[in-house]
C-alpha cells in the first residue's frame, strides 16, 4: 500500500487528502497537523472548515484509509509521499516586508522530514509559494538527507472555496512539476498515477519545477487581475449612468474573454489573490521588473480603492455621518457557501463603519462571533500564520460590534443595510418586512449586486448597488465623505 501523508489540516489539506482516499481505496492517506484542536474537529461530527459535499467524502472515508493525528513524526517518516500544505504569510517586518512570502513554516517542516526520514521520499509542495522554493527545500533535505533521497514536486493547488469538492472530483486540470532528471521523472509519474484514478490523463499536465510553481501565481493574479479590472469600470458605470452588470454580459460574450470573474463587488478577498499578487510584485522586484511589479501592484490597488469607495459611499449618503447609527452588515465570509473570512472585504468595511462610530451588527450563517472578534482586532497579514501565532491588537472596535441570529434581526433599528456577502438566501429576504423595522430613510448597499433594485426602490429604500445606475437621493451627494 502506497502511503501519503499531508502536513497541514487546512482549507487545501483536509479536502484534497479526503478526496484523495475516496477516490484511491488502496492508497493509505494520514493528514498531520500540530494543532490538537483542529484535527479534534476532523475526527469529529462538526468538521473545522465548511464547504459543500466535504463531510460525506470524510464520512465515508475516515477510518478506512482516511486518519487525522497530531503524530506528525511517525506518518511522515512512515510515508512514501509527503505533501506540505502549511502556511506561507505575507512577511511583517525584515526584507520584503509586506510583499514578500514568509517561508518559515515552509523551512520548518523540510527539517523536519529531514530529521525523521529513513526511507526515500517525494514531497510535495502544496502550498502556494514562491518561485525557485523547491531549489531551497531540496537543498534542505539534500544537506540532512543521511542517505535518504528526496524528489521536490510542486503540485499547486487550484480550488475555489465553496466548490472545493466539485473541483476535486473534476479538476480542469492537475499540474505537476517536477525535475527533469530520470528520478524526476519517475516522481512524477508516481504522483500523476495517484491522480491518474479519476482524473483523465489528458487534464494531467506535467511541467518543470520552476514552470509549476510560477503557474499558480500567474492564475491568481490573471483572476484577480479579471476583478479589479470589472470592479473599476464599476466606478465609471456609476458616473456615467451605466450598468456593470450589462457592460459585464456584453463583454463576456467575446469567445476571447469569457463571462467568469466579471461580477462587480465590493472587492475580492480570500487567502489567496492579494497574498500571491504581492509575492509576484516582490519576485518581479528581485528580477529588476519594476514595470511589471507596478502592473501587477495595481490589481491590489484597485480593490482597496473599491472596498474604500464602497466605506465613502455609505457615510456620505447618509448626511456625511454614520456616528451612532446601526448599520447591518449580511454576510462577513469573503464569498458564498464557505466560513473562511481570511482577507475578506468586510473587515475593512466594517473596520472603515467602526472608525466613522458606525453601530455594527452583523449576519453570516457560517461565520462566528468568536472569528469575526478575531478578525477585526488582528493586523494586518497575521491571519495566516497557525492560530496561536496570531498576534491581536488592541484594537476596541470588536467590541462595537454586535452578532446578530438572522438578517432580521440585524436590521431592526438600522438605519442601513450593507449585503458584503453573496449567499443565497439573502436574494429572497422580506425587504418589506426588514424595511418596517428600520430608521427611515432605510438605505441598502449592496456590495455584490444581489437584490432587485426596482423592487426595493418601490419598497422605500434607499439603494445603491456596484456599478448600477444611481438612485436620485444618491445623484445629490458626493461620492467621496
């Protein structure tokens, strides 16, 4: 029996292994973690993370040849194939700070395969990191290799959160890079045979080390890119009159763009999009491009100007102050059908609401009061490192801020409603009803473009949606507070 072990029990390792065992029976697949809470919850009935479909893929699997432990030395010397799916920040201070991708984690866990190895192994990189990491883990392992021999393959990762599960079973496609030496070949092989077991071959693309880890990298910033680029014609939409939503279809209708990635927001989150465009900006630094960093840096710049435009926007629709008036926020998760809040748009929106002395309550059916505490007293860039290396603030504004059971109650007595968050269910709200237990005027902004906008106007509200014409009330006042 094959063995493959996973260190890191996040939002990629705990999927992919799941899935991994489901679909390859006689492959045994351990995930380790140093975290004793976080692998409690996977051997529990109430998994760490929520995503469609994953808690049947662990039922069926756990037990079997699916195990989550905190023995992190025994699976991974027991293993013939080691993923690394740990955690690789932005920097905070020192070189690089605020660009560059912080590899400690990275480093930590190559030593370790090091120091407990006594059989040859292929490790794996999963996690997203810069180009040229696999030359300094091989490195690593080559130095404290005491006669074992290591093969380095990136295997990024390319899930969207919320069809996590959906992207497993039918990947658009599986990269693996690796050496182009004989035993780099044969590593390659060995990990395209796992995959092999559900994915056609022709979706398996094999690539060079360097080629692999830079893909991964190029794909997030070409959707991010896709956002930022939609998001800003968003702001033009509004002055001119415009809809984005129509402009948006019109362009996607071009074979050569293509209509996905092109839905205004109030701006693009997640743990990806702004973390890996920040590494690029700082490789393409190293490499003498200032040209194309400064491209790049841009695709970041637009999305805090959208989450800032969206801030300005509210409080200068609602006389120039939001001192002391409630304010609900529906939805705190970066996007729909996920719990994960890291990098999402709400807490620089309701961070900008607190700072302006917004009274904050806020609804997400997956998304705690505990994490969104955590969230808006963190500094920026910590949230990616384990959870007891996350430094908070002193910050006060968590305590402003109000958990709310539904969207209802989040809205009785506001004088605003802000959707942040694109789930479902708030498409088929009673607006009539939310509308009755507000302040009057009751405004709406809505971040992801998911009411009617006739209908709520016909209501009595106030309303401004991204890039949607402007209503009259809206005409009258400044878009910048």
């Amino acid at each position: 029996m094959v063995k493959i072990c996973c260190i890191g029990a996040g939002y990629v390792g705990g999927p992919t292994m799941a899935v991994i065992a489901l679909k390859c029976p006689a492959i045994e697949v351990v995930v380790v973690d140093i975290s004793e809470q976080r692998i409690a919850g996977w051997n529990s009935e109430r998994l760490p993370i929520y995503e469609p479909g994953l808690d049947d893929v662990v039922r069926q699997c756990r037990g079997r040849n699916l195990f989550f432990s905190t023995e992190v030395h025994r699976h991974v010397g027991d293993a013939d194939i080691v993923f690394v799916s740990v955690n690789t920040p932005t920097k905070t201070c020192g070189l690089g700070a605020g660009k560059a991708a912080d590899l400690t984690y990275w480093e930590s866990a190559a030593r370790m395969i090091a120091d407990v190895s006594r059989s040859d192994k292929i490790v794996v990189e999963k996690s997203t990191v810069p180009v040229k990491t696999a030359e300094a883990i091989e490195k690593i392992l080559v130095h404290n290799s005491r006669g074992v021999r290591y093969q380095i393959l990136s295997n990024p990762e390319f899930l969207a959160e919320g069809t996590a599960i959906q992207d497993l079973f039918a990947p658009d496609r599986v990269l693996i890079g690796g050496r182009e030496t004989p035993e780099g070949r044969a590593a390659v092989k060995a990990l395209k045979d796992v995959y092999a077991q559900w994915v056609p071959e022709e979706r398996i693309i094999t690539t060079n080390l360097w080629s692999a880890e830079l893909s991964k990298l190029a794909a997030n910033a070409f959707l991010a890119q896709r956002i930022s680029s939609v998001n800003a014609i968003s702001a033009l939409c509004e002055a001119t009159g415009a809809d984005v939503t129509q402009v948006a279809h019109s362009v996607g209708k071009d074979a050569r763009i293509g209509p996905r990635f092109l839905s205004a927001s109030v701006g693009f989150g997640g743990s990806c999009f702004q973390k890996d465009i920040l590494n690029l900006v700082y490789i393409c630094e190293c490499y003498g491009l200032p040209e194309v960093a400064g491209y790049w840096r841009e695709v970041i710049r637009i999305n805090d100007y959208q989450k800032s435009r969206f801030v300005n926007r509210v409080v200068s629709s609602m006389f120039n102050t939001v001192a002391g008036k409630k304010v609900a926020v529906l939805g705190f998760a970066f996007k729909k059908d996920t719990g994960d809040t890291r990098e999402t748009p709400a807490i620089d929106v309701c961070k900008g609401l607190l700072g302006d002395k917004a009274v904050v309550s806020i609804y997400d059916p997956q998304v705690t009061g505990e994490q969104v505490s955590r969230d808006l007293a963190m500094n920026k860039f910590d949230w990616d490192h384990p959870r007891h290396l996350q430094p908070l603030s002193d910050s006060d504004l968590a305590k402003q801020v109000g958990m709310a059971a539904d969207a209802y109650e989040a809205a009785r007595d506001a004088h605003a409603v802000c959707i942040l968050t694109e789930w479902d269910e708030f498409r088929s709200l009673d607006y009539k009803r939310m509308f009755d237990a507000m302040h009057k005027p009751a405004f709406i902004f809505d971040g992801r473009n998911v009411v009617d906008v006739a209908k709520l106007r016909e209501i009595g509200f106030v309303v401004y949606s991204i890039g949607k014409p402007l209503d009259d009330w809206l005409k009258d006042m400044p878009a910048v507070a």
